[in-house]
C-alpha cells in the first residue's frame, strides 16, 4: 500500500469516524495532488463546517475539483448544491446537469433526483413516463 493510499484510508477512517480536525489534516494534501475522494470530504468538511470553520467557496471548489474528474458522488453533491441553492446561487438546470452526469455512473440518490425533476417538472418538462422510467433506474442500481 503507498503512503498516499495509507494517508487517504487514515484520512477515511478519520472522517467516518467524524474526527473531523484529523480528517481534514490527513486529506488536505491529498486533495490539492488531485484526489477526487479526498477533494468531495474536503468540500463536505467546508460546506457544513466539520473540522474547519464553514466556507462555501471552498466548499464549492472542491467539490467541483472532484466532480470535473467524474467523482459521482461530488456530481450528485453539485447537483445537490445548485438544486437548493446552498454555497452557490440556485439553479436547476445546473441542479439537473450534475444529477444526470452522477446518473450516468448509477448512483442512486442522483437518479431519484432526475425522476423527481421529471415528475414534477423541475427545469425539465413535466413527464410522468420519464419520471418512471428514472425511478426503476434508480430502483435497478440500489
């Protein structure tokens, strides 16, 4: 095991455990090499302030580090972030964008969101088919 994958798995280990400060300590400079994973717990750290002092514009920052490398669940967490308009403006078609890219890679929660969106048309148009079908997606990949 390298020492990054050993410092990631502490790192890991360290925020499930919610040992937030350390988390934060160990990951840090994994997310500024590039590693998606540790970028998205560095983002949830400063969006809702575990460990650090809350921040949204690193919050978002990291979370789009790791959602441009196609880290699902940072794609979900920036659908998440643009859909109730927390750290960023609201934007639902932004919302949407994020949500089908984490669909693209069958993440659950993401392909919920899309049905929703269908069902109650939300920056698309209202379809309760599309909603179905997303839904059974969703059901298919948990």
């Amino acid at each position: 095991m390298s020492d990054d994958s050993m410092e990631l798995s502490s790192g890991i280990a360290a925020f499930e455990g919610k040992n937030f400060a350390k988390a934060m300590q160990l990951l840090s400079q994994l997310a500024d090499t590039g590693n998606a994973d540790a970028q998205y717990r560095m983002a949830i750290m400063y969006q809702n302030g575990l460990g650090t002092a809350r921040n949204e514009e690193l919050a978002v920052l990291w979370m789009r580090k790791a959602a441009d490398q196609g880290f699902a669940l940072a794609q979900h967490g920036m659908g998440f972030m643009y859909f109730h308009g927390e750290c960023v403006d609201k934007d639902e078609q932004q919302a949407l964008h994020w949500f089908q890219l984490a669909s693209d890679q069958n993440l659950p929660g993401s392909l919920m969101m899309v049905g929703m969106m269908y069902e109650q048309g939300i920056a698309v148009e209202q379809d309760a088919e599309q909603a179905k079908v997303w839904y059974d997606k969703a059901d298919q990949a948990s």
